[in-house]
C-alpha cells in the first residue's frame, strides 16, 4: 500500500515506521493517523514481522497534532467521530513490540504516540511535553493518563499546567525514556533493541507485553496471578523446551514460535 505521510520498511522481520510530514514536523494530521494505523495493524497481522520501530525525523518525532486542521472543528464535530479513538485503539492493540525511537520534539499528539509505545529511546535532542494548555484544550491522546504513570502526579501536573518541556536527560531521570543516545546513533541503537527482541520467542514476547501492559490495568495480587498462569502457559510451548535446553548446553536458542 502506497502511504503519504508516513514511510514503511520491513527488513529482517523489523517493520521500521517513519512518520513523514517534514514541512510540518510530522504533525498527526487525520491522514497520517489513518495511514499510521494502518501500517501498524499490516505490521501486526505479517508473519515476517517480529518488532516495529516508530520514528521521526532528526528534528521531530512528532511536534503534535495538526493545529490547522483542527482549529474549525466544535464539539459535534470532535464527539461524534470520536476523534483519535480508532487509530490510537490501533496502535494500542497491537500485541507485537513497538518501540519508539524519538530525536527532537515529541510534543502533546507526539509525545502521546511516544507513550503509546512499548518503551521509548530518544537521542540527547529529544523534547518532550504536553503543551495543550497554551491552546486552551487538554491533552486528548492519553497524555494526562500515560506521563503520570510514567513521571508521577507531580512531575506530570506541572508539564500539563505550565506547558514546560522535558529534556532527553530529565526524560531518563525520570522515567519516561528507557535510555538516551547519541544522535547520530538513535536508529542504530533503536534497530539492535528490535532485532534482539526478534531473537526471542514471540509467544514469550507476546506474554511479557501483555504481562507488563497488566500491571498499569489491575491490583498488584490480580497481576501477579495473571504473570504466574502465563508463566506456567509458556511450559506448554516448544520453544519454553528449545530455550532451557539451550541454556543447558552453553548455546544460542533457536526459538520456532512453537
């Protein structure tokens, strides 16, 4: 499928996603939330693919939503198609990997697509925030619900109120990035975490994520439940067999998804 406002690789069982409105500094306007939805449920449903990796540009992930486009719109418009509900259901249901490789601004919209993600690495240029504010509006994509799981009441209270962005190395401090990276190395490094993850059995990919994604969901005891009956599920796979077997005997597993 032909895409016009994001780019699509898939090589060696990685599906890279690289937003692609530079004249706007990938703003999520209407059509690239669509295309990107899309790509990532394609990406989701291909057995080639084993991990995604979500980016941007070198001088924005993504600086928010589209503004212009949304500018016009009231109430009716908004409430009645359930503005971004369907894509982010997209992107949040996908039960493979996505990894957000950020460099530059990640900004209200794209700092949200960031969160949506499975762990974030951004390069020291990176600048979150959640700026709605200064629009007279409030974060619409999960910014107030995600940045305060991640960075806490605080932290996350003030970037909503005031609108301040947050570094690459406060991102890290606190929580919100898994780690920071050289520029010139973020894709680099974003694709070996892909590729590693892609070594790895996908039904236990698939119940780490599902496991981890839990615990923002339930109590602790109803979590911890649910990891141990996916812990014992896995016993009941070849690759469970193939990966203790390899551990055994000092060598590299050679996991078949069974």
């Amino acid at each position: 499928m032909a895409f016009k406002t994001i780019v699509v690789e898939i090589e060696d069982h990685i599906a890279l996603i690289r937003l692609n409105r530079p004249d706007a500094l990938n703003a999520l306007n209407s059509t690239l939330l669509k295309e990107l939805a899309q790509a990532v449920s394609d990406a989701s449903a291909n057995e080639k693919v084993r991990c995604i990796v979500l980016t941007g540009s070198e001088k924005a992930f993504a600086a928010g939503a589209d503004i212009k486009e949304m500018s016009e719109k009231n109430f009716v418009d908004v409430f009645t198609t359930d503005m971004f509900g369907r894509e982010v259901n997209a992107i949040e249901t996908c039960r493979k990997p996505i990894i957000a490789a950020v460099s530059g601004y990640a900004l209200g919209g794209g700092c949200e697509l960031a969160m949506m993600c499975d762990f974030i690495i951004c390069s020291d240029s990176a600048k979150f925030g959640q700026p709605e504010i200064n629009l007279g509006v409030v974060a619409g994509i999960g910014g107030t619900q995600r940045l305060t799981r991640f960075v806490g009441k605080s932290k996350s209270m003030e970037m909503h109120l005031t609108g301040r962005f947050m570094d690459a190395q406060e991102a890290e401090r606190s929580g919100l990035v898994s780690r920071v990276v050289p520029s010139k190395k973020l894709m680099e490094e974003a694709m070996a975490a892909a590729e590693k993850i892609a070594e790895k059995s996908q039904m236990a990919v698939m119940a780490v994520k599902e496991a981890v994604n839990r615990s923002y969901e339930t109590s602790l005891a109803e979590g911890l439940l649910h990891e141990r009956r996916l812990f014992h599920a896995l016993f009941a796979t070849e690759d469970q067999k193939e990966g203790m077997a390899a551990f055994l005997e000092k060598r590299e597993a050679q996991f078949r998804d069974k």
